[in-house]
C-alpha cells in the first residue's frame, strides 16, 4: 500500500472492467455499491492495460472432468480427482485455490507423481499438497516482494526471514527472480529433476 500510495495509484477495488471501445478509448466498469446495486461507469484512457479472467481451456471446462468453475475438480491436497481415480491435474487447469503460478505448479507435480505412484501400487495418497504459491510483485526497478502464501493466506517462505522476508520489498528478491530463478526452471525443473521441491507426507500417511 506504501507504493500505491508513492506512485499515486487511485485503487478502486472491486471494480470489474466489462466493455472496451478501443477506437474511442474509453473503458466501461462495473461495481457493486454497498446496497448491492451495480453501478456502471465509463472511463477515458490513454493506455489500457488488462488482465483477462483465469479460465480453463474450453476443451476442460465441457469435459466432465470439470468442477463448477471449469477448472478439473481435483481433492486439494492429493491433487485427484474425485470421481476419476485415475485422473489428477497439476498447474493453473487444476480447480484448487491456490495462485495460479508456475511455482504452485513446481510444487504440485512431485505431490502428483507421488500420488500416481501410490496408486499404481494399490495404495492411499501419500503426499500432500499445501497451497504453495509464489507472487513475486515487482514494485520498483531492483526490488521485489516475493509473496510466497499457501491455501488459506498462510505465510510458506521459502527463506528464514532474516535471509528474505517476504512481506517486503527486498534487492534479494529481485536477484533471485532475475538470476536464479531462470536458471533454475530451466535447469532443474524443466528437466524433472527437483531437489527443493520435495513432496510433503500426507496427513493420513504419518511422516
Ligand atoms: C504475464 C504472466 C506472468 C507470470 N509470472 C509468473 C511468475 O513470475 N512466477 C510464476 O511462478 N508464475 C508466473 N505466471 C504464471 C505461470 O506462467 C503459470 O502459472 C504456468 O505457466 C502454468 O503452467 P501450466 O503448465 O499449468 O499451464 P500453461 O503454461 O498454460 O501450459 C498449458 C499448455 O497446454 C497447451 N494446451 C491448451 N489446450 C490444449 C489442447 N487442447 N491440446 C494440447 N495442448 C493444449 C497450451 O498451449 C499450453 O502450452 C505468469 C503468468 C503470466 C500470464
């Protein structure tokens, strides 16, 4: 909120952008008021910039693999699917709510792999998966918030705090997603092999 104020930002949460006249440039808003009544708006701009709505790939969200948000429906913690046993999602198509990022994805797979393999062998679900996700919030040129959260909000940093705290603006942040964090999705994790990934035990399993 320091930056948003430092840059000037004027925040309208909860307002949803639901028309673009691009040739007349103007933006048309949605927003809900406190009796609920939704109240429309149309806004001059010289440059838009959008983030479209996370959906799921059509071809998942007819399918009866999906849950009622299109996503798959997958149990959130051994990532199968509830009425398909031998079906399970990693990755932003999964319908878990975690954030969509490609480091909840990173911690999915080895959850998934572990998981496939208990049932090839007959067994329960072994690992669980916790919601990890990674947001790394570019604030200004050289530093980063790198927001790591997991189901529920709860705090799951990567660093002891006195390394890299991730409720702050860190130099170290902005290292590590411009330097080491190329290296390594590139190097470990799209070459399947993980070492910081390793899956949790689930509840039910013990340690
Ligand atoms: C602008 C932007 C910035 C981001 N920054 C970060 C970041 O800093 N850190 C981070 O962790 N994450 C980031 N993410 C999120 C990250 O990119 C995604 O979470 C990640 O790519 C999800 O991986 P996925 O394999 O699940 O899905 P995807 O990467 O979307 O892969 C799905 C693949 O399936 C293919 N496909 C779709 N339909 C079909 C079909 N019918 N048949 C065959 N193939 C099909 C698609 O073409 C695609 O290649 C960012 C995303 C965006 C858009």
């Amino acid at each position: 909120m320091r930056y948003v104020e430092r840059y000037g930002i004027d925040l309208r949460l909860g307002s949803k952008l639901v028309a673009v006249d691009g040739p007349a440039r103007v933006a048309t808003f949605e927003r809900a008021g406190a009796d609920g009544a939704v109240e429309r708006t149309e806004e001059r701009f010289d440059m838009l910039h959008v983030c479209p709505p996370q959906v799921a790939p059509a071809v998942i969200a007819a399918s009866p693999l999906a849950g009622a948000g299109g996503f798959v429906d997958v149990d959130p913690a051994t990532l199968a699917h509830p009425r398909f046993a031998n079906v399970f999602a990693v990755g932003d198509v999964a319908g878990t709510s975690n954030a969509k990022t490609a480091a909840a994805a990173r911690k999915m797979a080895p959850v998934a792999a572990a998981n496939v393999l208990a049932l090839l062998d007959g067994d329960r679900p072994a690992a669980a998966y916790d919601g990890y996700g990674s947001c790394p919030l570019t604030v200004e040129r050289g530093r980063i918030v790198l927001a790591e959260f997991g189901y529920g909000g709860t705090l799951t940093p990567s660093f002891p705090r006195w390394l890299l705290d991730g409720t702050r603006p860190t130099r170290l942040a902005w290292q590590l997603k411009s330097r080491l964090l190329p290296w390594l999705y590139w190097n470990a994790m799209l070459k399947g092999r993980e070492w910081l990934a390793a899956p949790a035990a689930h509840p039910g399993r013990g340690a």
